[in-house]
C-alpha cells in the first residue's frame, strides 16, 4: 500500500494534492485543524483510504501526539512506499521589522520551519527503519530568493526551508529517496486573500498582488498538485533542488 501524508490538507494546494494523490491509488493520511468530509468522498470514489488528524500545528504537544498516531496506523499497514508533503504554512506577520507581533513570529517560525522540519524527521526515520523508499516534498516560495518589504518571516522560513532541503537531500545520497523543495507560484488560496487584505503600510507590493487576482492570473491548487505529480512521475529529479511550477506548468 502506497501512503502520502499531506499537512494542512483541509483546503488550497493540501486538499488538491490529496485528491490528486488518491486518484493514482495513494491512501492519505491528512493533518489540519478542520475535517474536509470531500476528501473522504473522494477516497471512496478511488477505493484508497483516508485517515484525518485533527491538530494545530503550533501546538508541540499536539502535534508530537499526532507523529504517535501516524506512526500507530502506519505500523499496522502493508506499507510499501511513504510520501510527506510539508504544505501546511501561514503568511501572519506581514509586518515591517520593529513593528513585528513576537507571539505572531513565534507561531510563524513553529508552523512553517520547526513542524516541516520535525515532520520529515520522524518520518524519515521510519522510511529507514522499515527500508521503504521515502518522498519528500516541502512547499517553498519565490520569496525565499526575493527582497520582500513586510516579508521578512517569512522570507526567511521559506529560504530556512530550502537549505534543510538541500542538506537532507545530501545526508540521504544513494538511500534511494527523492527529496525537493517545490515552488508552487501565486496561487489562488485563502493564503492570497490575507495577503490582498494586507495594508501598504505593512505591505508595499499588496497592490501587484490585489492586480494577478483581477487580472486572474492565479494558478488553482488544483493545476498547481497536477503539475507536482507529473514531475515526480516523470521527470528525473535532482535531489535537493527547489523545482519551480513556473517551469513546468507548460509541459504538463
């Protein structure tokens, strides 16, 4: 039995990976603060299975609660191959340094650079200890390359990302897994919406953003899961490397 677990799976780029990965005969284990009774459907639809874990990823507690479980269910399974998207992520503070919100930072930094990171830890560690051929995907931005006024967290979560990448993609050399960092582009998601809603004063650039909606030059989550699958599937990837939609999205 194939597995992906998918985290903040309920909504945006999460769920179509979900439902994408189902339809290729994957069981996905989710991880959100609310339940999608869609994606159960659509397990159904598929015949593959689908296990949801209520959590907050910025609680430690609750989320190494959650690592148990995963790892409880997985242990019980015929597992013959692991898939870990680390999509789960927030854009809060877009802020302007010296007026960042510490608790808003703190939060920030758990959700999108500690929990990834403890995330393909664990399940690393199992894909070795049960000699299973692991892939890793962590969602990246293009603004962990950029100089973004009012981004700076996250800016920097999201280039923290890419070199943690990087370097376990070194560590695992010859180990038989795939390991990348991928770039999905401005999608058209809730993530959008807070962004949009931004003030100038925190956010210089929220007015090029608030004209790709109006001008509908967003990507769906929907293109942006198809074009991840058919790269994994197809192209012969370079481990370590930050793949980027926008390089691809014309091929598949």
């Amino acid at each position: 039995m194939k597995f992906v677990i998918i985290t903040g799976d309920s909504k945006g780029l999460g769920e179509a990976a979900a439902k994408r990965w189902m339809e290729d005969g994957n069981h996905v284990i989710g991880i959100s603060r609310t339940y999608n009774e869609e994606l159960e459907q659509t397990a159904k639809a598929y015949h593959v299975s689908y296990t949801h874990f209520e959590c907050d990823l910025t609680d430690e507690a609750k989320t190494n609660n959650t690592l148990a479980g995963i790892h409880n269910l997985l242990q019980r399974e015929e597992v013959e191959s692991l898939a870990l998207i680390n999509n789960a992520g927030m854009i809060d503070p877009i802020e302007r340094v010296g007026h960042l919100d510490i608790p808003a930072v703190d939060k920030h930094v758990r959700l999108n650079v500690s929990v990834p990171i403890l995330f393909s830890n664990y399940i690393l560690g199992l894909a070795e200890e049960w000699d299973l051929p692991l892939t890793l995907v962590n969602i990246t931005s293009g603004a962990a390359e950029k100089t973004i006024e009012g981004w700076s967290v996250y800016s920097a979560g999201k280039a923290a990302m890419d070199r943690f990448t990087a370097v376990t993609a070194k560590e695992q050399e010859g180990r038989g897994h795939t390991i990348i960092a991928y770039s999905p582009g401005v999608m058209d998601t809730d993530m959008q919406k807070e962004i949009r809603s931004a003030s100038e004063g925190s956010f210089k650039d929220v007015g090029k953003f608030r004209e790709l909606k109006e001008s509908g030059d967003l990507a769906s989550p929907e293109r942006v899961a198809e074009v991840l699958k058919k790269l994994l599937d197809q192209e012969s990837i370079q481990n370590g490397e930050v793949y980027k939609l926008y390089d691809y999205i014309d091929k598949y």
